[in-house]
C-alpha cells in the first residue's frame, strides 16, 4: 500500500464497535481489502500514536440492493479489529453520540 491513509478508510461507528472499544480495548475500521495485518498496525501505529498487540480482520461480500426494478451489489470491503497494548489510551475519533 503506497501510503497511511489508504490503509485506512473509516472507523467502523457503530453500537457493536463502540462496545468492543469500551470493553476490550479494540478500535474497528474499515480497511482496504487487499491491506494486510502488517500493514494495518503499522498505519493505526503511526497514526493515532499507540501501540497495537493484534490485529484481527474480516472480509464482507457486498449486498445485493434494488432500485425499482434495476438491481446491483454493494462493493465488497474488508474490516479490521485492532487491539491496543495495555496501558494505551483510546483515541477519541467519535463525539457527540
């Protein structure tokens, strides 16, 4: 992956994300689906300055969706749960919720 920010495309914010980020000190993101663990926990590293211990990762098949009588599929797309080391302090990329 050229740089950072390609690795990285969104925090995943969602009640399920959120609670995993309270509980067990995991940030969820949607990553680019050919991005590897390696380079996951090298881009949240150098981006949110902490320390990651795992990286675990899940690929999604995109949905089917209608339009009237048109039909297509959503894109296929790649999640990322990263787990901090301990002691680390949780970036805060979600207010107001």
């Amino acid at each position: 992956m050229p740089t950072l920010y390609r690795v990285i495309h969104r925090p995943v914010i969602t009640e399920k994300g959120l609670g995993v980020k309270e509980t067990e000190a995991t940030l969820v993101f949607e990553v680019a689906p050919e991005a590897t663990k390696n380079e996951v926990k090298e881009a949240v590293e150098t981006l949110f300055k902490v320390k990651v211990a795992a990286v675990r990762t899940a690929n999604f098949a995109g949905k089917e969706r209608r339009r009237g009588r048109s039909t297509g599929f959503r894109a296929d797309w790649k999640k990322a749960y990263v787990r901090l080391k301990a002691g680390q302090k949780l970036p805060e990329y979600v207010s107001n919720l």
